[in-house]
C-alpha cells in the first residue's frame, strides 16, 4: 500500500469511475462502434471510434 500513497492524485486512475460507462447512451454508442468494427474488419478500428 505503500506505492499507492506515493503516487500523485492524477495518476491513480483505480478511483476515478467514469460515469459514462453506466450511461445506456454509452453502452449502445459502444455496440453500435462493435458491429461496425464486424462489418468492415479490413479497416483499422481506431480510425471508426475518434
């Protein structure tokens, strides 16, 4: 534990919840970017979801 008191506030990401992943919005938005992502495999899939 005593790494974790080390670490500076804005890196500890284990307690930051972002609340967008519990969103329904966000939930669909993300399988609609999968489906697409399974329809066209030949492009790079980094590029459909900025």
């Amino acid at each position: 534990m005593a790494e974790t008191a080390k670490t500076p506030r804005h890196l500890n990401i284990t307690k930051i919840r972002p609340r967008a992943c519990d969103d329904d919005d966000y939930q669909e938005y993300m399988r609609a970017v999968l489906r697409q992502a399974n329809k066209y495999p030949d492009k790079p899939f980094i590029s459909r979801t900025h």
